[in-house]
C-alpha cells in the first residue's frame, strides 16, 4: 500500500499527468474568450499577454504559447514517459477537489474575492470561464514562475538552505499574489481582511505547489472557485 502510495505521488507529478488534467479548463477557458469575445478575462493572462507585448510579441494566444512552451520544455527535460493512466488521472481530480473543498472548509467564502469574481464577469459562464483562467494562469505566474524564481534567488543567489529559502520564498509570493489582484483599474478596493485572506490562500498554494506540484496545485485553485461560484449562485 506504501508502495503504491509513493508510486502514485511520484507518476503523477510528470508534465503527461499534469497536461491532461488541466486540458478541460484550458479548453474551456480559452473557448470561453472566443465565444465570449474578448482577448482574457484573467488578470495574470493578461499580465503575460501585456508583457509578451512590451517584447514586440502580439498574440491573442500568447499565454496559451508561453504554457504549451512550459510543457514541451518540462517534458523534453524529463524525458518523462506520456503514458496516462486514467484511474491514476480520476484520483488526481479527486485529490484537487480534496484541497479545493478544504480551503473552503477552511476560510468559508471570501466576501472580497467574490466582489473581484462578480464585478469582472457577469453570466454564469462567464464566471465559470474566469475561474477556469484562474487556476492555470494564477498558479502559472504566481506558482510556476514568481515562486520558482523567488527560491532560486533565496537559495543560489542569497546562499539560504533550503528550509528557510522556501519558507522566506512562500511568503513573499503569498503577498505578492494577494497585492496583485488591488492592482489596476480592474483590481478591488483594498481591506487589511481582504489582503491577508487572500495572502493565506496564495501561502497554502504555495504550500501544495512545492509538495504536489503544478497540476494539482493549478486544478484546485480553478475548482476551489468553482465551488466559491456555486456557494454564492444558491
């Protein structure tokens, strides 16, 4: 059973696995730009897009290259297999819902996040689409990028061990990731609650980040606000 167990956490983890459990929401994501006719409806697609930009780099689908490029790279790097089980791909969905439903359990609703969600799409496709981007593109920048970087420079470039280096690194793409959504024309009007649930919410992120990686962590951040939008549609 241990055996399994750690087999299960170890397979799940390569780039095949995370690629197929994210496919729905960037499918429906992406779809739900063009049907909906706008360019994103994410704020952190829309930083990548704004900055790919500033490079000369004009694309409507500049952040669905840049997270296919993450792909091939991670999986070329690998040399992982692509083989995907789908009874190992049901329990990694089950997994995801798992966390999603326990930081709900955890912080309930968050007033201030659901002002942000309501205030920048109106139907219940367009919300469900926004909640979609969230998890990839969120998790992409704020996780993939941001907190990767942030241990490499706390680690390699400062010389920290790698407790305090990941510890120091979460915490500060914790802030970060709540700072982010008070930024802009679009961003919320700022409370101290607001800021600091939206900053223990980046830090547990963070957290499954580091012990279960981007698929996961990416599929919980979009089902967790799912399961936010139905609480507030009853």
């Amino acid at each position: 059973m241990a055996a399994s167990f750690r087999n299960y956490l170890n397979e799940t983890r390569r780039p095949a696995y995370t690629a197929a459990l994210l496919l729905p929401f960037f499918i429906l994501y992406h779809t739900g730009t063009i049907i909906l006719r706008t360019t994103y409806i994410n704020g952190a697609d829309a930083l990548i897009i704004r900055l790919l930009s500033a490079l000369s780099v004009h694309s409507v689908f500049a952040s669905a290259l840049v997270l296919l490029a993450c792909f091939v790279v991670w999986q070329f790097r690998t040399r992982a297999s692509w083989k995907v089980e789908p009874s190992k791909l049901l329990v990694m969905f089950l997994e995801s819902l798992f966390f999603a439903i326990l930081l709900f359990t955890a912080f309930g609703w968050i007033s201030v996040h659901l002002s942000t969600v309501q205030g920048r799409a109106g139907g219940g496709f367009a919300r469900l689409v926004l909640y979609c981007g969230a998890g990839i593109y969120e998790e992409l920048v704020f996780r993939g990028f941001l907190l990767g970087a942030l241990l490499l420079t706390f680690s390699k470039a400062l010389g920290m061990k790698t407790v305090p280096a990941s510890i120091c690194a979460a915490l500060l793409a914790a802030l970060l990731f709540s700072l982010f959504h008070y930024i802009g024309r679009t961003g919320d009007h700022f409370t101290l609650a607001g800021f600091i649930q939206r900053a223990l919410g980046g830090l547990y992120f963070s957290i499954l980040f580091v012990t279960r990686g981007f698929g996961i962590t990416a599929a919980s951040h979009a089902l967790y606000d799912i399961v936010v939008g139905l609480r507030v549609c009853q």
